[in-house]
C-alpha cells in the first residue's frame, strides 16, 4: 500500500462544544484506536487533524498506510472509519486503527478488472456488483488494489470471491459473494437471434442444393 503523512494534535476537551470549535478552525476530531483495552473495551487516543491533510486519504479510491504524527508521537495506522454530515456531507469526525508488523488487519480493498471480457464483446454489459472485497494478512503485504482476469467471462456467468486467490492474502468477504457478472443486453439478444436465423437459412440453403442435385 502507498504511504502518506499526517500530522495532528492531542485534544483533551472531548465535547461536542469544543468538537464544533475544531471545526471551525479546519480540524477534524479523530480517535486512533489500538491494542489498549480498558473494561474490556478500546482505548482512544483522542487528537485532531488539519482537513487539508485528511482530504488526501479520505477523498480518494485508494487506501493507505497512514503515518501518524500527533504531537511529536509517531504512530503507523489506516482509516478504520469515517463520520459525514447527513446533509452537508462534511466530514465530522475520523476513526484509525493503529498497525503492526505482527499482527494481521483485515480491510477492504478495491477491486480492478483486468481483460475486456468475452460477453462483452459478445454484446452483454459487465456489471460490477462489489468494489472492495475485505481481505486479511500483515499490512505490508496487502496490495493497492486486487486485480480480477475477467477476459474468459460469458454472458450469463459470474466470477464469485469463493474463486479468487492472492498471495498471502486471506479472502474475509464471503465466499459466495459475486464481484461481478456479465448481464444479457437486447443487442446481444439481437446479435443471438440473427446468428441463429443465418444458421437456420444456410442449413436450408444446403437442403435445397441436396434436392436440386438429387433431381438432376
């Protein structure tokens, strides 16, 4: 995965009153979670970050090894999740889920096809049914995206996660989920039924001929 810096500040006031003030300022309230359990349950290091820097990561098809510089504290994480205005669509608040070299992370990563596949130049429409597929394995080795050989795909058949493989990746989506399809469109119909009309006069065509030569 690519890498990015971003640098950020320890909040003390959790409030939404002083969550409202960050904003205002261009910072974003975020957490970053970890190992550390405290009853049972996560512990938070609460900080803040510039949005110009979380724009980078958040506005963006590609996913990141993020590193962390809050306060002069450098932490290795990824975006674990993401908090929008309902109207707006602004950015409100940002999760991160600290990462090791040990421990595996589980995380979803986007789907690329590769191949123009046989139903489409067929005449069907390749239909793309997920974009990420959630994986599992030590984050230096989970790729930029997971790329998907779809040339040998027909109209009518589908390619499941339960048939993919990658190298040192564990599939965590379920395995009978469909990535993608090839869908029947009315030109391939069209395209079907034409090629079964010239069958169909070419073999009358030959019948013809066979009674012609059997009269003369």
């Amino acid at each position: 995965m690519k890498e990015i810096n971003v640098s950020g500040q320890k909040r003390e006031d959790l409030g939404k009153k002083a969550s409202k003030h960050l904003r205002k300022e261009g910072l974003v309230p975020c957490n970053l979670y970890g190992e550390q359990k405290e009853d049972g349950k996560p512990v938070a290091l609460a900080f803040a970050a510039p949005m110009s820097e979380l724009r980078k990561i958040v506005y963006t098809p590609h996913i990141y090894v993020i590193n962390l510089n809050i306060d002069g504290e450098h932490h290795t994480a990824i975006l674990k999740e993401l908090q929008f205005h309902p109207v707006t669509d602004a950015l409100l608040h940002v999760d991160f889920y600290a990462v090791n070299d040990q421990k595996p992370i589980t995380i979803g990563i986007p789907v690329k096809l590769v191949g123009l596949a046989q139903g489409v130049r067929d005449g069907g429409r390749m239909n793309l049914s997920v974009r990420k597929i959630n994986v599992t394995a030590p984050y230096q080795q989970i790729p930029e995206h997971l790329d998907i050989d779809v040339t040998k795909l027909r109209i009518g058949k589908s390619i499941k996660v339960g048939q993919l493989s990658f190298d040192g990746l564990t599939m965590a989506t379920s395995k009978d989920v469909v990535v993608c399809s090839i869908k029947m469109t009315r030109s391939a119909t069209v395209s079907s039924d034409t090629s079964d009309e010239a069958e169909e006069e070419g073999g009358e065509e030959s019948a013809a001929e066979g009674e012609e030569k059997a009269e003369a």
